[in-house]
C-alpha cells in the first residue's frame, strides 16, 4: 500500500516538475511515535505517525489490529495527507495504531490499552496539532476513553482533540453513514459527467461492514443503480434481481451481516474471491487494500471501480485496467466522506454546537461535489485518470501551504 501511495505521489510530482528534494520531503513524515503499551505484562507495540501538517494538524484514525505495523500506518498516514487536501479540507494526515487482537483482551484490558495510548501521546495531540479518530477494530466507546485521559492529563477540557465521539461527548450526527454516503455521492458525480445517471447498472460490492453496508443503503435512492452482488471474508452472495440491503441486516444485533440473506434463503453464498470477476458494470471495493493486484486483474469485467477501502487496487494493476479503459474512482475522493464529516465534528467542537443530520449531510455533499468536480475537470483537461488527477491537486495544494 506504501508503495501503491508513493508512486502515485512520485508520478504526480515528476508531471509537475517538482525537484527530487521536494518529492522526497512530501513522502517523509514529519514525526513518528513508535513506543509499546503494558497491559497485565504483555507489551503491545505502538504507534502514531504525523505524515503532513501544512494545510493544519494531522487527522487519522487509529487501529487496533494484530497486523497494524510502521510501514502500513506510514502508508496510511501519507493517503490521509493526500486526502484531506485532494478535497480541500484544512488538515494534514496522520493515522495511528496498535499490533493488538482485542478480541482476545477483556473490556477492562482495552480500555487500559486506550488510556495509555492517550496518556503517552497527549504532549503530540490536541485539537490544534494531530487529531485521531477511529479506524479498525475502534470505535465510540474507545475514542471516548482516550479523549477522557486526554483531557485529564493535560488539565483543559479539548473536546476537538478527537473525533468519532460518541454523540453525548460531542460526536456528530451522520459520521457511521458518512464514508458510505461519500462513496454514492462521488459516484452520482462520476456517472452524471459520463451521461450514465439515468442508465441502468448494476453494481458487485466487495465488503459488507460500515463503509459497504451504507453505501448500498444510500444507494436505494437511485433505483436504476442495482447491488447484484455483495462478498465478505467468506462467501459472495449473487442476486440478479438486486440485493434489498434492508434484509441484509442481522436483526436482533443490529449489524449489517450478509449471512442474513442467506437465513433468509434469498441467496446461496459462494466463494469470496468471486465478487472481483462477477459481470456488473460496477465494482465497489469496501474491503481491505490490495484488492485487485497482478494476479486477478484480467478477470475484472467492471467498467468503473470505486475505491471505498485505502489502496485496494494495486499501482500494477491500476495500470493494467487504466489501459483496458476501466475508470478507476481513488480512495482518496471516494472515500473521503469520513474524514469530512470528522472535520464537520471538530468544526461543531470548537463552535459548541450541534448540527442536525440533514445539515451535516448538505456540507458533506457539498464538499465532496466540489472535489470530484474539480478531480474529473483536472483529468479532462490534462488527459489523467482520475487517480492522476487528485493526486495531482492534493499535491499542489500541500506545496502552496
Ligand atoms: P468493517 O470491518 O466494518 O468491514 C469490512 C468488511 O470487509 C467486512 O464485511 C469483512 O467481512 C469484509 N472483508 C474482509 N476481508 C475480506 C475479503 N478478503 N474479501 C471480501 N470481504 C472481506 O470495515 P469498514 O469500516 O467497513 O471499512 C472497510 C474499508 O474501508 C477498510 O479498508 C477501511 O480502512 C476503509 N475506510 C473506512 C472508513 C470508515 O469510515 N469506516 C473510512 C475510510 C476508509
């Protein structure tokens, strides 16, 4: 993933005539906190890395995650950096995480992981520096623990400092559906430029958490853009006739769970790697990075893929269907609408009030809107895949800071 960002980075510079000596300072971070966490006498490792501030503090979520190391949150914090300026928001990137199973630790023990993360970071954070959110395996709860450690020891109340908060600790309405929504919203944009709107298509989703689950829900708003399709770890589920996400939906706990249509004997699952080379006109990828790479990308039948996860079409592979004349939507725009709504979050924090739903969701549309118009003009102009594009002004927008 570290060098599917680099070398979109690299390349975008090298059009733009940059020096190797500017390249090279926009691919380093800025600050990395490596340090270990003992909870019960077990060593965990950690870390924060702090990629770009010079549009303003460095936003990322952070992970718990047993395969969460140096090099994926360098990776991680870079995308940040070129996605907060690719849609204009005044904040830097950063992600943090820990090598953690938290499954296997009690509430208690994730609760002391999260304080101590707090606790060792505080003098490098706050609402004015580097501001986390959640990521994998983090949520609510955890982001509420640690901005309460936060808070006490530096002394001050900085409720900004994090976001993702729960909505009683001055979280936002609209930020679990936000990257979801996002996602439809870029994608509205993309087929309007391409006079498909009003087209039947039909769209395979691989992935079925947070970011999938909501984007098809969002999605119901434009009946002739049918799932036929969604995946998760384990099975693909195919529905010609068009999956109703509502029933998609484990009922007593609430969590979007694919299985269910099968309870429900909608659909038979079959293998997970079949999503990838199902026949739909749309691939939506709300998995894992690396999604698509060298060994599956001939088996692609999409015409559009949408990045929903960070990286999950290879820089080998993103060449490859570039060439076949597949569009490819970035991570970087199509995925923004979380980082987005958790900058409306701060903004609310440092204002003290609380936006109803609907008005967070115009801000978001509209910043989102303006992104992927300014991606997809850039790309028309200078003849650049949309990937081109956005990294090219995320970049330029970096060095004018
Ligand atoms: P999640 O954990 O809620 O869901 C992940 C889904 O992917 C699950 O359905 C899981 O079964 C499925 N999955 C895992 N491995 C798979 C595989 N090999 N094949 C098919 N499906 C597989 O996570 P999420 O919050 O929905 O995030 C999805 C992706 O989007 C991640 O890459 C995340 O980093 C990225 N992302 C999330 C947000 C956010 O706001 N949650 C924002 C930006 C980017």
């Amino acid at each position: 993933m570290l060098e599917t960002a680099q070398t979109a980075i690299r390349e975008a510079a090298e059009r733009l005539g940059y020096d190797q000596k500017t390249i090279q300072s926009v691919l380093e971070a800025e600050a990395e906190h490596i340090f270990a966490i003992e909870v019960n006498g077990k060593r965990y490792p950690a870390f924060r890395v702090q990629h770009n501030s010079r549009r303003g503090p460095y936003k990322g979520g952070i992970r718990f995650h047993p395969h969460v190391n140096i090099e994926e949150v360098r990776a991680l914090a870079t995308l940040m950096s070129f996605k907060t300026a690719a849609v204009g928001l005044p904040l830097g990137g950063g992600k943090g995480g820990v090598a953690v199973d938290p499954r296997e630790l009690s509430k208690a023990d994730v609760e002391m992981l999260a304080r101590r993360y707090a606790r060792h970071l505080s003098p490098y954070i706050g609402s004015g520096k580097d501001i986390p959110a959640p990521d994998v395996n983090t949520n609510a709860e955890i982001i509420d623990w640690m901005t309460d450690e936060y808070e006490k020891t530096i002394g001050a109340t900085d409720p900004g400092a994090f976001t993702g908060k729960s909505m009683d600790k001055g979280g936002s309405e609209g930020r679990e559906a936000a990257t979801g929504r996002g996602g439809v919203i870029a994608l509205v944009e993309l087929l309007k430029r391409q006079n498909l709107l009003d087209k039947p298509l039909t769209i395979a989703m691989q992935g079925f958490g947070n970011v999938g689950y909501f984007f098809a829900k969002v999605l119901q708003d434009y009946p002739n853009l049918k799932l036929i399709a969604v995946s998760n770890s384990k099975h693909t589920w195919v529905q010609s006739d068009g999956i109703d996400v509502t029933r998609a939906v484990h009922v007593p706990s609430g969590t979007p769970r694919p299985e269910a249509l099968h309870d429900l004997q909608l659909v038979t699952p079959q293998p997970s790697g079949l999503i990838t080379s199902l026949k739909a006109d749309i691939l939506v990828l709300a998995a894992l990075e690396d999604a698509v790479t060298e060994h599956n990308y001939d088996s692609v039948k999409a015409g559009i893929i949408v990045e929903l996860a960070n990286g999950p079409v290879s820089a080998a592979a993103e060449r490859f269907l570039q060439q076949r004349g597949v569009i490819i939507l970035p991570d970087v725009v199509a995925n923004a609408g979380g980082v987005i709504v958790s900058y409306l979050e701060w903004l609310q924090n440092k204002d003290k009030v609380h936006w109803p739903e609907a008005e967070v969701n115009q801000k978001l549309e509209k910043i989102l809107i303006d992104a992927s118009g300014d991606m997809m003009d850039r790309a028309a102009e200078r003849k650049l895949s949309l990937k081109q594009a956005a990294f090219e002004i995320a970049l330029e927008r970096l060095m004018k800071n």
